[in-house]
C-alpha cells in the first residue's frame, strides 16, 4: 500500500481548523500488473480548494495566494510512501552510506593486514591509531544501520535507536579527532581524553531512552559535538602538511552544510527530497573521502616509523 503523509508544524498564532485530505491510494487499484500505486502529491490545487481558517481569517479557493503564502510559512511536509517504507528516499540513500562505510572500513583493514608492514615481534600495524578507526566503523555502521531502518519504519523503538547510535557515534568521533589531531599515542593521555566524553555520551543517551526523549536537546548536543570535532579538524589540517588535508577540509566543508541543512527546515520537492535527505546524499561521498584519508593517513605513519627504524 502507497500512502501520502503531511506534516504540519505548529505556528505561534495559527490556528488550523481544517486539515487538508491526504487521500490514501491502495495498490490493488493499479491493476494486476503493477506491484504499486503511485500517491498523488498534495498540489496546490488541491490545496487552493480546501478552506483554511486562520486567526478568523477564511482562505477560499479565491485566495490563492494568500493560502499559499499560509502554507510557506507552516512547510507543508509531503512524502509518499511506498511497501511501507515511510521515507523511501531517505532509507535508500542510508544504506548506499552503509555500504560505503563498510567498503571504506574492510579496505582499511585488506591495506593494514596484508599491503603494509607488520611489526615482526607482535604482528601488529606499526599504524598507531588503527584499533580507534576500526571502533569508529562499527559505531559509524550502527548508525547507519539504524538510520535506515528508522526511514523505513518509524517506531518509537527504532527512534530511539537511531538517535541513540548516531549520539553514540558523533561522541566517538570527537575521541577520535582529539586523539589523530593531538597526536596522542600512550594509554594513559587517551583514557583521560575518553572518559568524560565517554560519561557524558553515555548519560546522554541514558537520558533520552530511560527519561525523556528530547529532540531538541539532542540536536543541540550533536550540533555541539559535531562542530567542536569539525574545528579540530580543520584547525589540523590547515597546519600541517599531511597529504590528504585538502580530502579533510572537504569533508569539513560537507559537514558544515549538512548541519546547515538539518537546522534551518528546508520544505520538500518533488514529495521525497527535503533538507534531511540530502545531508543523507551529501554522507555518501563524504564517507568515501572519510575513508580514503584513514588509509593515506595510515600509509603516511606507517612509511614515517619506517624510516625512522632504518
């Protein structure tokens, strides 16, 4: 079954007395042949014929533009939805990310193991950072993982997962950016980088799956988390003279934007594509480049100890 699904966001002063249809379109009208029907998307005709009611105020079929200077302001959201995929698109584009950051993370792992020297005494990589990314691509991973299947189906359960996993994931990452970019390679200096963001990650997630669930506050700590690492970042690598730092300022700039694009409520087109969904295509490439950096990285530490060993 295809359906359509509007959103309507609440507006300080707006009183909506009448919701527009959505009307629901089921497959077995499409004919035998077709495994789907295809939703009609919430036009403005349609929306021109239906009676809004604001502040006292009617808007008939009359007020075209009126009702649709109204329905700029309130982002009327519209999305079809298809095999009970309730954000195809969105889903979609998660799982491409998926798949590119396992691609990413095995090619990772084919390079350490088999194409670059291994320490003779203990067979590990001279690389120094190579456990923190391999635990950076199981936690990125989960979330994606869990980011798909939230598109797909949007439970309470799988809410809470995916905001969950993706908490979980930025907190590391920002370890990991302090630990790359500060160049710190004893135990002892990493445990007390982790443990605070580690406790703190942790009690934030406690707190949005056992005591309340708040959206908005969660935005703001991954907003935070996600600028502070990006900083580091790009601080690093406009200092240093590492090879792959035009790759890091790239995948800066990306991050930037898509956090650009998930605060500001950027309405819909063509019923699948809003600000969320390309934040979701623009992690494609994104990760790639991720990736691309953790193996030059590598190679470049790697090839460093080497000589100096020599």
């Amino acid at each position: 079954m295809v359906r359509a699904r509007a959103i309507v966001p609440a507006v300080e002063g707006v009183e909506l007395q009448q919701r527009m249809p959505i009307p629901l379109y089921d497959g077995k009208r499409a004919g035998k042949g077709r495994a789907w029907a295809r939703a009609r998307q919430v036009s403005w005709q349609m929306a021109s014929q239906t009676c809004f009611c604001v502040s006292g105020t009617s808007f008939m079929s009359s007020s075209v533009p009126q009702l649709k200077n109204f329905l700029s302001h309130v982002h009327l959201l519209t999305y079809w939805l298809m095999f009970h995929f309730q954000e195809p698109l969105s889903a979609a584009l998660s799982a491409l990310t998926l798949l590119v950051q396992f691609n990413g993370w095995l090619s990772f792992f084919l390079l350490l193991s088999y194409k670059l020297p291994l320490r003779p005494e203990t067979h590990a990589t001279y690389y120094e950072y190579t456990g923190l990314w391999h635990i950076n691509a199981l936690l990125a991973m989960n979330s994606w993982f869990w980011c798909a299947i939230y598109h797909s189906c949007d439970t309470a359960w799988t809410e809470k997962l995916y905001l969950s996993s993706a908490a979980a994931f930025l907190g590391y990452s920002l370890i990991l950016a302090i630990l790359r970019t500060s160049n710190l390679r004893d135990e002892a200096s990493r445990v007390m980088v982790a443990a605070p963001i580690l406790a703190f990650v942790t009690t934030h997630i406690l707190y949005l799956n056992f005591y309340e669930l708040d959206k908005g506050l969660n935005m703001k700590v991954c907003t935070v988390i996600s600028v502070a690492q990006l900083l580091l970042w790009t601080v690093w690598a406009a200092i240093t003279r590492h090879p792959s730092r035009l790759k890091v300022i790239f995948v800066a700039i990306g991050g930037v934007l898509s956090l650009y694009l998930e605060a500001h409520d950027v309405p819909p087109r063509w019923g699948y594509v809003d600000g969320h969904a390309i934040c979701l295509a623009m992690a494609i490439p994104l990760s790639y480049l991720w990736w691309s950096f953790a193996k030059e990285d590598a190679e470049m530490r790697t090839a460093a100890i080497m000589k100096k060993k020599r």
